[in-house]
C-alpha cells in the first residue's frame, strides 16, 4: 500500500469513525427519552448492551436480516 492509498484509507476510516460516534451519541440520547431517570453512563451502557445484542436480532428476525444485506450492497456502490 502506498502513500496516498495509506492516506485515503486512513481519511475514510476517519470519517466512518466520526458517523458511527455520532450515531452511537444520538442513540444514547434517544435512550434518555425511553427512560429519562438513567444518567449519561446507564443510558452509554444499555447502549452498549443493545448493540452486543444485535447480532442475535439480526439472526432472529429475517426482516431486519434484510434490511442489513439491503444496507451492505448499498454502501458497497
């Protein structure tokens, strides 16, 4: 790999790091509205929980299977 490739690897990494910790910050807050007696850190840990749980959702549940694959081919183009 060189460089640029290095450099342009690095920038999309970023910036997919960046979605995701805005994504995860709004969740945490969505969950605050679910149950607004959990501080900042309960509500960062039922997040966490939840997400250590999608896979077993995923696996369960053919719709949001769907729905996932739907989101792989998309992000692929």
């Amino acid at each position: 790999m060189n460089i640029e490739n290095t450099n342009n690897f690095i920038e999309r990494v970023q910036a997919a790091s960046d979605i995701c910790g805005k994504e995860l910050a709004n969740f945490v807050e969505y969950i605050g509205t679910v149950d607004p007696g959990l501080d900042f850190s309960q509500r960062t840990m039922v997040a966490a929980i939840i997400i250590n749980q999608l896979p077993s959702a995923f696996q369960t549940n053919p719709q949001m299977l769907a729905q996932l694959k739907t989101q792989c081919q998309t992000i692929k183009r």
